[in-house]
C-alpha cells in the first residue's frame, strides 16, 4: 500500500477482503439480500458510486452483485 493511494481505494479494499468470506457460502438470492440489508455492503455501494471506476475490482473480489454504475 502505497502512502500515495486514495484512501476510498484503501477503505474499499480491507472491505472486500472483509466481505469475501462472509459471501463465499452464499446462494445467490442470499447475495442479493446480503447487498440490500449488509451494512458492510452499503459501504462497498457507497464507495462504488464515488468511483464508478472500481467497479471491475470488486465484480473481481466479490462477482457482479452490486449494480454497475452509470459512467
């Protein structure tokens, strides 16, 4: 980590790494659920509609369960 680094890319990164495992087991209904109720997961949303630019990051740690953004 780069002292130099967004720190929106530093929070949204120790977040994934926080919501992976917790997604892992899940079916994917249970993932939509997780996404619309997850604080965790309104967070991640949060920083996503910051920067629409991470999206491909996090469809790559987690899937594409939260929606894309518009550019």
């Amino acid at each position: 980590m780069s002292q130099n680094e967004d720190p929106d890319h530093l929070q949204l990164t120790s977040l994934l790494q926080q919501a992976k495992p917790l997604m892992e087991p899940m079916f994917p209904d249970q993932r939509k659920k997780w996404v619309a109720d997850s604080p965790l997961a309104q967070e991640i949303s949060a920083i996503l509609a910051k920067h629409p630019e991470y999206y491909d990051e996090i469809s790559a740690h987690v899937g594409s369960i939260f929606p894309k953004p518009k550019s």
